[in-house]
C-alpha cells in the first residue's frame, strides 16, 4: 500500500469505519488473564468469506470485492492476497489491518472511481489488480497456499445489468444459490449489509415424495442437502429403514425400496442444508403413480373468452382432471396429447410436476403466459374465476408456460398420459356438446355430469351453469350427488326429469356379478327402442351411464313415461341381470 494511501485507510480506519452485519459490532477476541486483548491473527479457512462482487459496473474500472469477517475473532488481513481466474495473487494490504468479528474490508480496482460512485465508505486498494472477466471469473482469497475463500462465479448468476453479486448467506456455501444480484437502488452495497442479506436457519424439510415407475422413492426436500452428510440420513419407509440412500440432485434423495410393496409414508431423521441446519425426523406421504381409471379428465376450458373491451376478466384453455381414488397420486411427468396424426405421432404438452394429486382432488392444467409465482392468486386463471379454489390443499395447479394448450374450438382429442406414455384418460370432444340453449359457448366451459360414467360418452358432458363460465377445481355443476344404489339393483335420478332443468339422468347399477356384458337401453311407453346407451359394453360390479333426454341421432322425444332396462350378463358363467326402471321426462312450466 502507498503512503497516499496508507494516510488515506489507516488499520484503525479499516477496524473503526467497517459496518457490522446487524447494525452494531459484536465483542471482539477474547481476553487474556491480564486483561489484554488478544492480537489479531491470520484468518484461517472459514474465517472470512467473499461477500460482494462488483464484476461489470459502469464505469468498467469501478470493480469492487467485499470481505467479511464470519468469526468470532479479530483476525489480519495482512497476510492475505486476493486472485482471479488467472490464479495470479496480490496482497490486499502491506502492513498490519484488523478485522474485527462482522466486519467488511473492500478492495477496489480504481480507488478514484470508487470514492466518486460510494464517498465515505473506506477501501483497500491492491497494487495490480486484474480486471474481472464480465462472463464469469473465480476470486480466490488465500493466506500463502491456504485457501480462505473461492467464488467461481459466471454472468448467469446475474439477473439485473450492472449490479453486483451479493452473497445471500454468509454462513452458507460460496455456490450459485447463494449469490443474488444487488436490489439496492445504487445497484451495490460495499461496506454495509447484503441488499439480498437472508441467512438460512432453518433446517431442510421433505415437501414431497413419490415413487417412480419403475425405481425408488424420491424424497424432494425444501432447500438443497449438504452433501458430505448425506450418509448420516436414515429414511424410514411406512416404518422400515431404506436399504440405501442418495443424493440424485441437490435437494432430491434417492431411497431403494427393492422387493417391497408401495410405501406411502417416508420419514427422514438427520438431514442437514449446506449452512449446517439439522432437522429432526420428519415424515410425508408417498404419491404412487396413476394408473388408469385412477383419475378422470372433468372439465374443458375449449373456446376462453378473450376479449379485452368487454369489462370482463380474460380467460384461458384448461383441463381439470379428478382423482378418482383416495390415494395420493404422483403428477410427475404427467403429459397432454391431442388427436394422433397417421404415423402414430401427436402434438405433446409436457405438463407434470414434481407435486402430488391430493385423494378425491382436482388437478387444473392451465396456460400461463407470464409464469406467475402464485398461480392460485395472480395467473389468468384465478383473475378470471375468482371464486374458485384454486389455493384449497385439495387442488394442484399445473401452469403451462404459453399463451394457450391448443385445444380446438369445434372438436379435437385430449389425451392424458403418465410420465412412460400410458394414456390414463381420454376425451374426443365436439362443440355440439354444449347445451342447446347456449347460442354462443365462447367462455363456458364443458364439465363432465359423472367421473364413473365414460369419458367418451357425449351424454356425459353438457356446458358449465356457472357465472363465471367454468368450476376449476372445484364441483362441477351438473355433477349431483349420486343415490346409493342396493346391491343387485339399479337406481334412475331424478324422475319427472327435464333435459333443460336437470341436464342428464344419472343411471346407476350394482351389479351381482363382478365382471359383466352391459347392455342400457330406452324403450317409450309404447315398447319402442328410442335411444341405446350402452351395446355389449365390458362392466364392472358398479358403474354408472348418464341420459341426455335424447333419441338416437340426437333427435328430441315427446315429454311422457319412458323405461330404462338394463341388461347384464355374467362374462364367466352367464349369469344375465334384468332391470327395468321407469322415468318420466317433462318440460319446466311455460317451457
């Protein structure tokens, strides 16, 4: 250091004019038995960290490093020189500069450039200083060989031009994670606290866990592990200990679960985050994967209303899907197909998460153009259907980063696959399926009236009655509540029935037979076959199939006695199962 510039910081500048992380400087080394302070030693690895980097300011000169001392002593900087990628060390300082505990030392490239952009705040200035490369560099503090400190740093940690890089947690590792680009309005903070300052106390938690297709859990964890102690982790799976535990990402373990059943509860004792927090056990359930007919595509958002003078809230495309199981089920990898083309080939939407579909829960695969950090608040969707539910722990909200999902208008194929392309569900819909009585279905969506009813069946989608056009994650509208139905017996709901009034009659059979050949048919009041719902169709012991009030071809039928007669014969033994029902369909008054 020159004399100008020794005159300009002295050590008791440095030590007097630092500022201390928290406002005020905690107590310095401790004391000897005679009462005098310790003298100030060299730092060793641990002790001081690199805190800011001023890699691309304008002016180009004005480059700046921050250092702070993490310890609990007093230590000297007078030992240590600072180097960049090209490995090349200078001294910081030429003669003795305390550092007490929390306090910040700057070495600048252009001491004038500095003291014009930040006056008052002291500096050190090392004799030649090597320009920081603007696309990534490394800053290496050392004493002789020992390395204190190393940030190899690169202009994708960077999300604002011209700021610097300020290390979040001091306390935690020198890594990508935990460097943010300044938010203060001057775009640095030398000398004084971190703009981004937030040291991590907490310790990492498991947020989700689910079970591959075909390999072992994984356990998704709140923040990243530390991974020299991830040997120390014990996963306990519904109460067994795991034969093996990796780290596959830096915040996802990998636990074996070779020759056993699907577990659905993982309990991990022991993991520690890079800034040495330590959790104590804790548990979450396990998603297992969807099969099919574990869930049910619900209710489509095809023709969203999109008009910005109309004094109402824009829509978006969706695809609500229902769990139609009590178990939680993995969304992982979850994609959307439309209708193949000849070679077998279709456009695919990869719209999965690492998140779990809760039991009896709504799934709601939107468009988000703009990505919003609260999708259940801010997105398009939610400002369009305020009353619905999006942020209730029963729905999980799947955004798709584009401006629509392409769903047709007049008619197309949405199919739903896992993450090893088995299609779970799949509709090919018709703009035809929206209710008569709706001139013009721009914003209203079409729901599904039964999850147990096909998908693929048109008398089992009808148009939204709702206000705000659609029900994303909620209850669909036409979807009542089904009458328990006796075993060996078929119930018909509701009756007198009216198509415009209650939208679909729900027929509802329990069958004796656990497998059977089902055949549904409407008969009129004088014994002729009006409309047949259901012709040799493989069934389980329970099911159900809507009615629209319709004759075959769609045509209208006469208000009157109608009869619905169900017919099953047992696929293995012959058994056959007869029912009749009657059922009356009406008009509304003045209808």
């Amino acid at each position: 250091m020159n004399g100008a510039l020794t005159r300009f910081l002295s050590p008791c500048l440095v030590l007097c004019a630092v500022l201390v992380a928290g406002g005020s400087p905690r107590p310095g080394g401790s004391l000897s038995p005679a009462g005098t302070a310790r003298a100030p030693t060299a730092p060793a690895p641990g002790d001081v960290v690199v805190t800011e980097i001023q890699f691309a300011p304008s002016p180009s000169t004005n480059e700046f490093v921050e250092i702070l001392n993490v310890s609990t002593r007093t230590v000297d900087l007078q030992s240590v020189t600072l180097a960049d990628g090209n490995a090349r060390p200078d001294p910081l300082a030429d003669g003795p500069t305390p550092l007490p505990p929390g306090g910040r030392a700057v070495a600048v490239r252009d001491p004038t450039a500095f003291a014009d952009a930040f006056p008052g705040v002291p500096f050190l200035a090392p004799a030649g200083w090597e320009a920081l490369n603007n696309g990534g560099d490394v800053v290496l503090l050392q004493t002789g060989s020992t390395v204190l400190d190393s940030v190899a740093f690169d202009d994708a940690w960077a999300s604002r031009d011209g700021a610097s890089l300020e290390r979040i947690d001091p306390a935690a590792p020198s890594a990508a994670f935990n460097f943010a680009s300044s938010t203060a309005p001057q775009g640095a903070t030398p000398g004084r606290r971190n703009s981004v300052f937030d040291p991590d106390r907490e310790p990492p938690a498991p947020v989700f866990a689910d079970i591959r297709l075909a390999g072992p859990v994984e356990v998704v964890f709140s923040e990243p592990l530390d991974p020299a102690t991830v040997p120390e982790i014990r996963v306990d799976l519904d109460g067994v200990p795991a034969d093996e535990v990796q780290l596959v990402e830096p915040a996802i373990l990998a636990v074996e679960t070779a020759g056993r059943n699907r577990p659905v509860r993982a309990t991990v004792t022991g993991a520690r985050d890079r800034s040495g927090n330590a959790a104590s056990a804790a548990s979450v359930p396990v998603a297992r994967p969807p099969d099919p007919d574990d869930v049910a595509i619900n209710e489509l958002m095809i023709a969203p209303r999109a008009d910005d003078f109309d004094d109402r809230p824009n829509q978006v495309e969706y695809v609500e899907v229902r769990n139609r199981t009590g178990d939680l089920l993995s969304l992982r990898a979850w994609m959307l197909t439309d209708r193949p083309r000849e070679d077998g080939t279709a456009d695919t939407l990869r719209v999965g998460r690492r998140a779990g579909l809760p039991p009896a829960g709504w799934a709601v695969l939107f468009a988000a153009p703009t990505a919003p950090a609260a999708p259940e608040t801010a997105s398009l969707l939610a400002r369009a259907f305020p009353e619905a539910p999006l942020g209730d722990a029963g729905v999980a909200l799947l955004p798709v980063e584009r401006s629509a999902l392409g769903l047709r208008n007049d008619e197309d194929v949405v199919r739903l696959h896992r993450g090893d392309g088995t299609v779970l569900d799949a509709v090919a819909y018709e703009e035809d399926w929206h209710a008569d009585a709706l001139v013009d279905p721009t914003g209203t969506s079409l729901e599904r009236i039964s999850t147990e009813a096909p998908t693929a069946s048109a008398d089992n989608w009808t148009s939204s009655a709702h206000p705000s056009g659609g029900t994303p994650g909620a209850v669909n509208g036409a979807a009542a509540a089904p009458a328990d139905v006796p075993a060996g017996g078929v119930t018909v709901t509701p009756s007198p029935f009216s198509v415009e009034r209650d939208r679909a009659l729900r027929i509802r059979y329990a069958l004796e037979a656990p497998v059977s050949v089902l055949r549904v048919r409407i008969f009129d009041a004088r014994g002729r076959l009006v409309r047949t719902l259901a012709d040799a169709r493989l069934s389980g012991r329970q099911g159900e199939i809507v009615w629209d009030g319709r004759g075959d071809g769609g045509r209208s039928l006469r208000v009157g006695i109608y009869v619905v007669l169900v017919d099953a014969v047992d696929a293995s033994g012959g058994l056959v199962e007869r029912y009749k029902r009657p059922v009356v369909l009406a008009r509304p008054l003045g209808g």
